[in-house]
C-alpha cells in the first residue's frame, strides 16, 4: 500500500503531539485529535482499500447477473429469492421475511416473486394464520432451476473471487467480513 507524503506528515506531527510513535495503529484517531483538518482527509491506504473492497464486489456481482442471466433467465436478486426459498422449511417464506433475509425491499421483492410467478417457478400463498400476510413458495420446477443456477453461481464465485485467493487468505478474508458483518453498520 502508498501512503502519500502529506499523511506521514501529518502522522508525524499528530505523533509528535500526543508522544507515540508515528505509523502505529492509532494514527487515524491521533491525526484527527491532532489536525483539525485531517478529519475530511482519507489517508491513500484507507481509501485505496475501501475502492478495491468496491471493485470486488462489483466485478463479482456483475458477473454473477451476467451469468445467472444468460444460462438461467435469473438476476442476482432473483437467484437469492429462490436460494432463500429452497433453504426454507416446505420452500415457502413469508414475503417480508424473504425481504428481509435477502435485504431487498417489500415492493421489490413482490415485484419478482410476481415475475416468477409469470414463469411457473414460484406460486404465491396465503397465510392461513394471518389474513395479510402472503407467503412466496418455491414450485418444483423452481427448485430444479435453482439447482442448476446454484452451480453457475458457485462456479462464477470461484472464477472470479475464490480462485484468485489462498486457502489462507479466504479464511482471514471471512473472518474480517464476518466481524465487519458481526458489528453492524452503527459500529455496534
């Protein structure tokens, strides 16, 4: 990683300010007690990483739409709908609980459980239990697609991410996501 010379400055006078030695962990937060200015500057490391973390993911889930979308007629948020049903109990999800377990909103997910719907891959159920309450269920022919889609999936995954990677550095990679997940975006 380039760190760029006006940080090691400002890293060495926030250093010298608050008696640590310059480069070490606590550099952000010193650098920002020390220079009132450095709060609106992302150091070339910190940023260079965060660009690079967007790039993976947009590499990667570009070429999974591309590819779900070419062999199996399916987006990428489609193909998750139908990977959370299969994996439910009976292949059926309330529509909110689908929403939320995939992150989609309500309106899109209905959206696209109406387009599967239209395809014969999903049919839509009513909660016996609660009159609002509508549930998505997976037909068996959707559950046979999403066998198949799955091993696109899987196979795009490696191509353009695992493969690319030691076992070493998945392993350290899953744990880092994992924490980032773990605390959430208010950092709890």
């Amino acid at each position: 990683m380039v760190i760029d010379a006006t940080h090691i400055e400002v890293d060495a006078l926030a250093a010298a300010r608050s008696g640590r030695a310059p480069g070490t962990a606590a550099t952000a937060a010193a650098t920002a007690a020390a220079e009132p200015s450095a709060l609106t500057v992302v150091p070339q490391a910190r940023e260079a990483v965060l660009i690079s973390l967007l790039r993976a993911h947009a590499d990667l889930t570009r070429g999974l739409d591309q590819e779900l979308s070419r062999a199996h007629g399916l987006t990428l948020s489609a193909y998750e709908i139908l990977s959370r049903l299969s994996e439910a109990r009976d292949g059926a999800l309330r529509m909110s609980d689908l929403a939320a377990q995939t992150g989609l909103s309500v309106s899109r997910v209905s959206r696209l459980v109406d387009q599967l719907c239209d395809r014969g891959i999903v049919v839509r159920r009513p909660c016996a239990d609660d009159s609002r309450a509508v549930y998505a269920k997976l037909e068996p022919v959707g559950r046979e697609l999403i066998g198949h889609a799955q091993a696109t999936f899987h196979a795009v995954v490696d191509a353009r991410f695992l493969d690319r990677l030691s076992c070493d550095e998945v392993a350290t990679l899953g744990g880092l996501l994992d924490r980032l997940h773990r605390r959430g975006p208010d950092g709890a």
